[in-house]
C-alpha cells in the first residue's frame, strides 16, 4: 500500500514516514500543500495523511481541489478538538480525521481501516481457500499454521487479496507497493511472488501472461 503523507512540520513527517514504512507501507512525502496537492492528483494513493495547518495551501484547500479530481481516502490531522475543524473537514470530503498530538497505533488503525474500504473490503480478516489473513495484526496463516512474510511479501499480499478477483498489473503493484524514492521492485517482485507461492501453495497467486497477478 502506498500512502501520502503532508505535514510541514520536518520532525513530525519525517517520524511519521519511518513509523508507517516500518509497517510495510511505500510512503511518499510533501511538506506544503502545493506539493501535498501535486503528488496526490499525479499518483494513485490508497491513503492520504494530510495536516489541516499548511504553507501554500491549507489541508482545506487541498481536500477541496483533490475531491474535484479524486476518491482517494483522506485522513486529516487537525491541530485541537475543535468540532467545527471536524464537521468542516466531514464536509469537504475528508474520510477520517485525528486530533493532534495523536497515538502512532491509532493513526494506523485508521488508515487500515480507510484503505480496506477504499478497496471495497470493509471486514478486517480476509480468508482465502486456506489462507486467513488478519489486516488488522498483520498476521497470516494457512490451514491454521502462522506463515512467517517479511514486509515487502506481506504488503504484495494484501494488496492482491484486497483487490481478489481482479488481475492486478505489475505497473499497478509497482505503483502501490513502492515508494518514489524506491525504483527497484520491478526487479524483486517476481521473487516475492515467488516465496509467497511457496508459502502459501503454487495456485495461491496466478500468473496472468501479459497483463500481472491475481487471487481468485
Ligand atoms: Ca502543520
């Protein structure tokens, strides 16, 4: 999964980055609305982390504009408990929002939750023939015995199960699971299909010759 983060504060979005890629997520960055505004129309986000206090462009007037082109899920930060910041953000399109100074654990369980619904998967386990997947602790099993991924595998994983059914396009996982800093996963992504066949059956993932990779 492969977020946006737009803070200007260089401490907060530099922590921030490393906690979510520590959790497996590609993450991109901007430090001022322009850009915030800029990366999210130019790239397709599974979520954005937008601070509503912003140079250039405030995280309103960002929301605003980037609801005029897209759907992307948005999670804004807002700097007090204030509830007109929160009817105001509900209004212009913002999926969730969380008071600053918040907890990094609730931060995540909110973007699991905003990138599940984006991709229409509102249930926190996903099972797959004898595949369970918990999105919530990360964590997989087959026929009941816990399958060990690193990040990258797991993150390969659910991106596929959450989009089950679908052929999902190499350009599309290399979009979704990379960050911009990141240009080398198009020569790993086949081993990580590959160790995730082995751990998870051979048929588990299939090859779709020319188009990418599906779960059925
Ligand atoms: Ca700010």
């Amino acid at each position: 999964m492969r977020l946006l983060v737009v803070e200007d504060e260089p401490d907060l979005l530099a922590g921030l980055a490393r906690a979510l890629r520590k959790q497996g997520y590609a993450v991109d960055t901007a430090a001022d609305g322009e850009e915030g505004l800029y990366k999210a129309k130019a790239n397709d986000y599974d979520a954005i982390v937008l601070d509503v206090m912003l140079p250039c462009l405030d995280g309103w007037e960002v929301l605003i504009r980037l609801r005029a082109a897209k759907a992307t899920p948005v999670l804004m930060l807002t700097a007090r408990d204030c509830s007109a910041d929160r009817v105001r953000g509900l209004d212009t399109g913002a999926d969730d929002y969380l008071v600053k100074p918040f907890d990094t654990p609730e931060l995540f369980a909110r973007l699991r939750v905003l990138i599940r619904r984006g991709a229409g998967q509102p249930r926190a386990t996903l099972d797959i023939g004898e595949v369970h997947i918990n999105t919530a602790a990360r964590a997989v099993t087959r026929a009941g015995q816990p399958v060990t991924l690193t990040a990258h595998q797991y993150a390969l994983l659910e991106y596929l199960a959450l989009h089950r059914g679908e052929v999902v396009t190499r350009t599309a996982l290399y979009e979704h699971l990379g960050d911009e800093n990141e240009g080398t996963l198009s020569n790993v992504l086949d081993v990580h299909v590959l160790r995730l066949r082995k751990k998870l059956g051979q048929d588990f993932i299939l090859t779709r010759r020319g188009h990418g990779y599906c779960i059925e």
